[in-house]
C-alpha cells in the first residue's frame, strides 16, 4: 500500500509540484466549469520562427566545378514530415533551377506532378523530374522566373508533390528570398 502513495509523491516531484500539497484542482476565475492550478507544470513550446534562407556552394561533377544555391526549410508545423524544403541554385549556362527537397525520395526515374500556391497568387501545376537519387525534385526551367519575380514579394509557398498514390505537402516562407535571390545572383558568376 505504500508503494501507491509514493506514486503520486514521484510523478509530482518530476513534473515540478514537490513543494505544493497535492489537492484537487481550484476552479478557474471566470470559468466556473473548469478548474486550473496556481502555475502551469509545463509550458508548451512555440514553434521556431522561420530559418533564414542559407547561401551554399557544392561541388560539381567536373574537377573546379561547384554550384552556388540558397535554401530554406520548410515551416514544420505545416508540412509533412517528409517534406524539407526549397532549394534556387545556379545551373550550368546561366540558368536557375528550383528544386523541392525532400527526407523520402522518390524513385529517381519518377516524373512528379508539382502543385504550387503562393500566397496572394494562383495556383500553378508542373511536371517534374527527379535529381540527387530521387530525395530533390527539379521543376521545370520556366518555375526559376517565379523565384526572380513573383515569389519575392509572397508570404509562403504551398507545394504539393505527387507520384503515383504517393504526395508529400509542404510550406515554405519566402521571407528574405530577394536578399537571398541577389546573393545567389552574385554568386553565380564566381
């Protein structure tokens, strides 16, 4: 019997209520329906705020060869699990490519369907194709004129990648993507 009692003494002690003699729970002020203690015991953290938009270079295939990029994780409470954010980064020739990340690639000959919403713009659907072994998607060349124009003055970026009976669905803000973009602009040419 003494073994019972020292249940609720140890589960006190661990969440913090050891000093407080343990009794029902007062009714909260206002709020005759329901009851509250004197002091949370246990405070329920906030999501981080957005990361910033990381500028990177990665070595390319060919010997001297690397590639400027930036990239931004996804907004986790708002995105599957699978899903790891946007990546812009500088291409062979000139060129931009915009890239979905992801934790769970999807076979690497896979052609994708990619749904994306900005905030305050439409909605638009692309067929695209898979890069680095399936966990990147590569969207199709005319999305980087989004990442140069539009997308610099929306909010987020809704994306929705689907394949077969399998889609993966994510948010990214584009908080600071035109100070990035720029980056990513200047690093192109070195």
């Amino acid at each position: 019997m003494s073994g019972l009692l020292l249940i609720p003494l140890l589960a006190g002690s661990l969440l913090g209520a050891a000093g407080r003699p343990w009794s029902p729970a007062a009714p909260c002020p206002g709020s005759p329906e329901s009851s509250c203690h004197e002091a949370p015991l246990v405070v329920v953290a906030q999501p981080a705020p957005s990361s910033v938009w990381k500028l990177t270079r990665t070595q390319g295939a060919k010997d001297g060869e690397s590639f400027a990029a930036i990239m931004k994780t996804a907004d986790t409470a708002q995105s599957d699990p699978d899903f790891a954010g946007l990546i812009v980064r500088c291409a062979p020739q000139g060129k931009i490519d915009v890239m979905v990340a992801l934790i769970r690639p999807f076979p690497p000959r896979s052609r994708p369907k990619v749904t994306i919403a900005a905030t305050g713009g439409g909605t638009l659907t692309f067929d695209a194709r898979m890069a680095a072994a399936g966990a990147t998607v590569l969207l199709p060349d005319e999305v980087s004129a989004f990442a140069a124009g539009k997308w610099q003055t929306a909010a987020s970026l809704s994306v929705a990648v689907s394949e077969g009976d399998s889609e993966i669905r994510g948010v990214v803000a584009l908080n600071g993507l035109r100070e990035a973009y720029h980056s990513l602009l200047a690093s192109c040419s070195q």
